[in-house]
C-alpha cells in the first residue's frame, strides 16, 4: 500500500499550542500526546503510518498505548523517535514518556500478578478444606460400618450377645449440599471458568458532537462534546453509541480503531462490539 508523504510546515509547527508542546512528561502520555499534536498541525495517520513503513492500524495501536499489542520495546523507541522527527517534536522528551508510561503498565501487571495468586492460594485452601471434610465424612461412615458389622455379629452370637450388653450407635449424616449460588471450587486438574473479557471504549472529538451511549443495560448517558475532548468508559458484554456527527469523533475498542459509516453531519448508530 502506498501512503502519500507529508512534512509539516514550520508555520503549522509554530502554530501548534504550547501548552501541548512542553508539557510534562511526567504525565506519561506518548502516542495519545504525538496524536494530538498532529491532528492539531492537521498531519494525517496514513502520512505518518507510510513514513514510518507500518499499516494505519499499527499506527493507532502505538498512538494508543496499547502494550499488549505492541513489538518489543527497542522496535517502538525506533518508531516513536522517527514519528516525532517527522512531525517536528523533540524527540528525547517522546522516548522518556514512553518509558514512563511502560514503568507504570508493568507496574500494574505485578499487581495483577500478585492478586492472581493470592487467588490461587485461596483456591488451593478450598480444595484442601472440601478433601478434608471428604476424609472426616469417609472416616465416620467407615466406622460406622464396623459398629453394624459388630452388632450383626453379636446378634448371631449368643455368648458375645451376652458379654456385650446395651451400646449406644452413633448415626453419621452426610452432609448437604451447597445451597444454590455458592462459590464455585474447581476440583483438581481442572481450570475455573474464565472470566468475560470487558470492553474497553476511548472516544476523541475532533468537531462539535452530541452522543449518546448506553453501557450494557444502564439507562443512557448525554454529552456535548468539544473538540480535543476524551472519554473512556468500560462495560461488561455490550455499548450502543448514538452519534448526530458521523465525522465528529474518532473511537477506539480495546485499543483497535472502529469504523465508524457515513460523513461528517451524518447521525449514525453504533452497536458494539
């Protein structure tokens, strides 16, 4: 595929805000910042997808932070570094961003690291609690058995009938089962139910919008949207979008960029995913 080149002018450099420009890269942004500088010098992603040899939906993937879906980390420094020479940013300031930004995502994963096995030890001290009420049920009816076993040989035995006189018979019940809706313990060697993926939704203005979205089955949700203006919101199996600007926002599903049909002024509904 073939991508038309694009340099940006220095007037369109000047004219970019400054706010933006020297922000603090502390704040760790990296491809949403080198997303918005862009838009403003009106540089389009297929000019920047055919400079830096990558297809667009490589390109919305590094301009969304997505690092689960991204190449190893030498690949995007070298991305990122042309990207920014190419629309006139520094360079240096885009790399430490993105370290940043890759501290604080690995950071998170050890996190969630550390919570899944402290649910698989949870897990584990389930399975060893029902083995051993299994092994205390087993154990009582076992002698249980032996006490009928020993009654029924005392009845056909009259000199043992006599010795033994009057016992007490203790009676085990097993145990009921779980009431509906109790937790669900895996039993060795298999693997507990996954859980749904959620779907995470990012939505930029790039012109005046009004939308509607309904997440899942809650009652719906207005905004007025601005340029330059973000959302992000997360849902459990479904979101419906209500557009009265086709042309009006650009929308991102679990970091893949959404199709979105029609122009600019056109309403259009979106079912997702």
């Amino acid at each position: 595929m073939n991508y038309p080149l694009h340099s940006p002018s220095a007037s369109k450099r000047r004219a970019m805000n400054p706010a933006l420009v020297d922000s603090d890269p502390s704040f760790s942004s990296f491809g949403q910042y080198l997303w918005f500088l862009r838009r403003q010098m009106e540089i389009s992603g297929d000019a920047v997808a055919g400079h830096l040899r990558i297809s667009r939906k490589q390109l919305a993937i590094l301009e969304a932070e997505n690092h689960d879906a991204l190449p190893a980390p030498a690949r995007v420094i070298a991305l990122l570094r042309a990207y920014a020479a190419y629309i006139g940013v520094d360079a240096d300031d885009i790399e430490e961003r993105y370290h940043i930004n890759r501290a604080m995502y690995e950071k998170n994963q050890g996190i969630a690291f550390s919570r899944n096995r402290l649910g698989l030890r949870i897990v584990r001290a389930g399975l060893l609690a029902g083995i051993g009420g299994m092994a205390a049920v087993l154990i009582v009816v076992f002698i249980y058995a032996g006490l009928e076993w020993s009654e029924g040989f005392s009845r056909h035995d009259p000199e043992a009938k006599r010795a033994s006189g009057p016992r007490k018979v203790t009676t085990a019940f097993a145990a009921q089962p779980p009431e509906t809706g109790a937790p669900v313990i895996a039993a060795a060697g298999e693997a507990l139910p996954a859980a749904a993926e959620k779907l995470l939704l990012q939505i930029d203005a790039t012109e005046k919008t009004d939308l509607q979205i309904i997440v899942d089955d809650a009652a719906p949700l207005t905004y007025g949207l601005q340029p330059m203006d973000h959302i992000e919101l997360e849902a459990a199996s479904a979101i419906c979008l209500r557009l009265d600007n086709a042309g009006g926002v650009d929308i991102l599903l679990n970091g893949a960029p959404v199709d979105i049909p029609g122009k600019t002024g056109d309403p259009v509904t979106l079912e997702l995913p």
